[in-house]
C-alpha cells in the first residue's frame, strides 16, 4: 500500500535519448507521445529529463503533444488565442501570463463534471425528439378534446342537445350568461364547420 501511495505522489521519471526515443523508467519500457498523452488524460503525473544532460524537458514534450494532438485534428486551441498567447513573448506581461493561464484552466478543470453535466443537459434539452413527439400526441389529445367541448360532434351530443331543448324550451331561456356564452362559442364553431364542408364539397349541400 505504502508503495503505491509513493507511486500516486511521486512523477514517473520519463528519459528522452538522441534518438527521440522515451523511456518510461516505472515500466522499463519504451513509450510514444500518444502514451504520454494518455498518461495526462488518466492524470497520472510525470517528468520528463533529457537522457544525456538531465534537463528536465517536460514543458517542451507537453507543448509537442499538444502539437501533435492539433496536427490530428483535434483542434482546442482558437487561432485568437494563439495570436494573443504569442504576442505576450517578450512583453512586459508575459510573467503575468502563465499564472493567469494556470488559474483559469485549474478553475475549468475542477468544475469539469459539472460542466460535462451541464453539457449533457443542455444537448438533451436542445434535442428531445421523443419528448417532442409525446408532447405532440399530448397537445394533439388536447386540442381535440377541446374541440369536442365545444362541438357537438358525435351525433347522439346533438340529438339529445335538441331534444333537450324542445323538451324544455325555458331551459335555453334560463341559461346562465356563461352557459349562453359557450352556446354561442358553440354556434359559432358550428356554423364554420358547415361552411368548411360546403367549401371542402365544393358549395354543394
């Protein structure tokens, strides 16, 4: 336990010989940028020391995989950024710079789970296709009953709304203001509906 623990503290010493080959001294073996950069990924830390002067060159193997990950393809770095970032050499600010940099990536990098939540909501959000489609089946179910309540459609509604009505002819007299208000909501939808079907028809009855 007490070696693995030294191990997750301690960099992995990384050598790099003449012939650009990389040695990775925990393994005892020979390893690639594509390795290294993996390494970074599952956080696990390193140095890298030139093999002939002992120079630690990690800053110059870390900007080479990121040169090669851009070569890729796999392009993270906007071309402003790189203008800006290379525009601050020599300036007066450029102490200032790497601190600024490290700061804000830290920041980005410890939020990174609530941010890949954040992502993951915001594009389930921006692509329901199947809330999309029940919600449509829903409002469609609405909509149609909606006009159900206020078109006598089905043909038993409207013979026993008639039959009521002859039946008891003091009852239209004795409605409501919001009942003679949806009757004429009534009329009124029933009356477009007769001039759809004699368009629909062609203006025959």
């Amino acid at each position: 336990m007490s070696d693995q623990s030294t191990d997750k503290e301690e960099p992995i010493t990384i050598k790099k010989y003449a012939n650009r080959r990389l040695y990775n001294t925990s393994t005892s073996s020979y390893v690639t940028l594509d390795h290294l950069a993996q390494m970074v990924k599952d956080g696990t830390k390193f140095v890298v020391y030139d093999a002939k002067s002992g120079e630690d060159i990690t800053r110059s193997v870390l900007t080479h995989i990121i040169v090669e990950e851009e070569s890729k393809g796999q392009n993270l770095l906007p071309i402003d950024f790189l203008r800006h970032l290379i525009s601050f050499y020599g300036d007066s600010l450029q102490s200032l710079v790497p601190r600024y940099l490290d700061h804000s990536m830290g920041s980005f990098a410890r939020n990174q789970e609530q941010m890949r939540h954040y992502m993951r909501d915001t594009l389930d959000d921006m692509m329901p296709f199947q809330q999309f489609e029940e919600m449509g089946k829903q409002n469609a179910a609405l909509f149609e009953n909606a006009m159900k309540m206020f078109t006598p459609l089905h043909s038993g509604d409207k013979a026993s709304s008639k039959k009521e009505t002859s039946a008891n002819p003091a009852a239209s007299e004795g409605k409501s203001a919001p009942e003679e208000k949806l009757q004429e909501l009534r009329d009124q939808l029933e009356a477009m509906q007769k001039q759809f079907n004699q368009l629909k028809s062609g203006g025959s009855d």
